[in-house]
C-alpha cells in the first residue's frame, strides 16, 4: 500500500511539473494614438509562468525595460510618468477561467478569457479581457490585446502634454512558452 502510495505521489508530482509552462523573454508592448504623435513602447524581458492544470497565469516586468523610439520619450516614461525607480516593476496574477477547454498536446487556437489582478505604477485594478492561446508542434504561445488608461493607476499627465497621449494606451501582450522542467 505504501508503494502505490509512493507512486501516485510521484506520478501526481510529474503531471504537476508537466502542466507549469514559462517564458523569460515575453513581449508587451503599448500603443498611444494622439493628434500630435503616435507613442509605442516595447518590453521584451516579460516572464510569465502558466500552469495549464489549473489556470493559474502571472507576469512581471521591469517597467525601465520599455524601448521607445525616441530616447527622450523612454527618459520622461521612466522619471515623470512611471517613475520606475519608485516602482521598478509591474505585475499580473490571475487566472484563464476556461482552462479546462485546452488540451496542450493538441494543436489548436483556443479562445479563453483571462481575469485577475494588474499592477501598475503600485496601484492594482481588476482586469478581464479575451486572449489566445495556441497550440503548435507541442509549443504554447499566448496572445492579448486591451486597454488600460493611465488615470486608473494614478499616472499623471501634465497638461502641457496632455494631447500627446491618448487617454487610452492599447496593450499588446505575447509569449512564447516552454515547459517548466523543475519541480
């Protein structure tokens, strides 16, 4: 009984770890359409983990790892707007409501629904939007698209520069997943 025992824990353990996916080098990028300038921003240092199991999804990034165009944009982004040294990083945790829809050995797309917590310049708001995950080859990839507008995380728009961004910034999120090989 002990053996059998001993077995499904070991084997439970192994389909645990074999349902954790991740990704060091995911990308998120934000569009801003204006009158005066377009403004985008890309951050390809996102990692992710994903556990297909249960639907458990987090991120986190730097927020001084956004490229911009110009390098005068990056300098204000980081100091006046962000303020990346008082909040380095931004965060996600939350889950895909309909995971049990996936089947991680099948190729396919899948529409799922993602909801949760996003963090950002150390205020936290509820967000839910729909996403994609693919299956291909054995490889997962998952892609969104939302908007988030600054005000809601208490960024502050100087009012010279106010018609430069949009109230409304589209977010672009997309990685590329391996499987966790540790426990």
């Amino acid at each position: 009984m002990k053996k059998l025992l001993l077995l499904l824990l070991i084997i439970t353990c192994y389909a645990t770890q074999a349902q954790q996916y991740f990704t060091k080098n995911g990308r998120l990028s934000f569009f801003s359409k204006a009158l005066l300038e377009d403004i985008r921003a890309d951050n390809n240092q996102v990692i992710s983990v994903l556990n297909t199991t249960t639907g458990e999804l987090q991120f986190s990034l730097l927020n001084n790892a956004f490229h911009f165009d110009k390098a005068l944009m990056e300098e204000h982004f980081n100091d006046d707007y962000m303020e990346s040294a008082k909040y380095p990083k931004s965060t996600f945790k939350g889950s895909i409501a309909n995971i049990g829809a996936i089947d991680p050995a099948k190729d396919g797309k899948y529409s799922v629904t993602v909801s949760g917590d996003l963090q950002v310049h150390g205020v936290t708001r509820s967000v839910s939007t729909p996403a994609t995950l693919t299956v291909k080859d054995g490889k997962l990839s998952a892609s969104a698209v939302f908007n988030i507008k600054p005000a809601d995380h208490n960024i502050k728009i100087p009012a010279a520069v106010r018609n430069n961004i949009a109230e409304s910034l589209q977010v672009t999120v997309y990685c590329s997943y391996e499987k966790n090989k540790r426990v």
